[in-house]
C-alpha cells in the first residue's frame, strides 16, 4: 500500500501542471480548472491500480476532467444559469498556461478540436492514443487536427518564413516559369 501511495504521488507530482494547464485551456477558468483536475486525481487515486497500467495515465486524469466538466456544465444548464465569463480564458500564472493570445485562439476552436490539439500538441500523444482517450477513430482524431490547426494558421497568419540568401547569378527564374 506504502509502495502505491509513493507511486500516485509521484504520479501527482509530475502530472498535475501538465494536467492542469490543458483543463484551463479546455474550460477557461482557473478556479473551475483547478477543481476539475482535483476531482479527476482523486478518482485516479481510487482507481490507482487500473490508471496506472493506461497507456498514459495523464490522458485518462484529462479525460476524466473534461468529463466531469461537461457534467457540470450540464447541471449549470439545466438550472439556467449564465456562463459568467467561464466561455473566456483567465490567464492568470504563466507557468501553469499559455500565453494570452494562444489561449484565447484555442478557446475559440469547438470543444471536440481544442481536445484533440490540446491532447495531441500539448499532451504529445500520438493519434492512436488520442483516439482511445476520446473514444473516437484515429482519422476523425487527423481530421480535427487538422480543422483545428488551419483555424490556428489564420487566426495567427502565415508562419514567418527564414531569410533566404540571394540565388546565385544564372540560377534564377526563367520569365514564364513559376513554382508549383
């Protein structure tokens, strides 16, 4: 039992700003965030034995939160009670988040695209693994990556493009010919 106790907090210790910085992301709301990922570690400490043989036990802590935040948001919706400024990311401690206009683009992606980046760009996790989280196939897991980062890409505009060094003479263009 001893063994298990140092194994989770270990676990905790090493998790949770991972865990917490993509909670925010998802839900916007420090305070909410913050409970969210307390609540998924302590269901992860009663179901220690199972967690910890997942895959990624950091993506079943997420999963578990984001879970637990849509039944909170399902409760709050049926009292009818207004979002609060919860739909808006609070940047508040710059080690646990993202920077400001990040957050705020990624809050603006629909909730099943800002999982599957958060998952795959923030977590790391590859698209197989991702999929299993989400319980979704690995090519709707390509497809939401790849709404999510073309939403990216214009929120942000074109990458910045390295200096190039001037073509040497006689290498250039020839008139009437462009790339492809």
């Amino acid at each position: 039992m001893e063994a298990e106790q140092a194994e989770f907090a270990e676990f905790y210790r090493s998790a949770r700003d991972d865990c917490l910085r993509i909670v925010l992301v998802n839900v916007g709301d420090r305070a909410l965030a913050e409970d969210l990922v307390a609540e998924a570690f302590s269901r992860a400490w009663a179901s220690w034995r199972k967690v910890r043989q997942h895959p990624v036990p950091r993506a079943w802590v997420i999963r578990a939160a984001l879970n637990t935040h849509v039944s909170w948001w399902r409760r709050r919706r049926r009292e009818e009670v207004g979002l609060d400024g919860h739909d808006v990311a609070a940047p508040t401690d710059s080690a646990t988040i993202l920077n400001h206009p990040m957050t705020t683009a990624l809050r603006r992606l629909p909730a099943r695209q800002r999982q599957v980046i958060t998952l795959r760009v923030l977590l790391d996790l590859d698209t197989e693994t991702t999929a299993r989280v989400l319980g979704i196939s690995p090519g709707t897991v390509r497809a939401h990556l790849h709404r999510a980062l073309a939403a990216m890409r214009s929120e942000f505009g074109p990458a910045q493009q390295p200096a190039q060094d001037p073509e040497p003479l006689g290498q250039g263009q020839r008139p009437g010919w462009a790339p492809r």
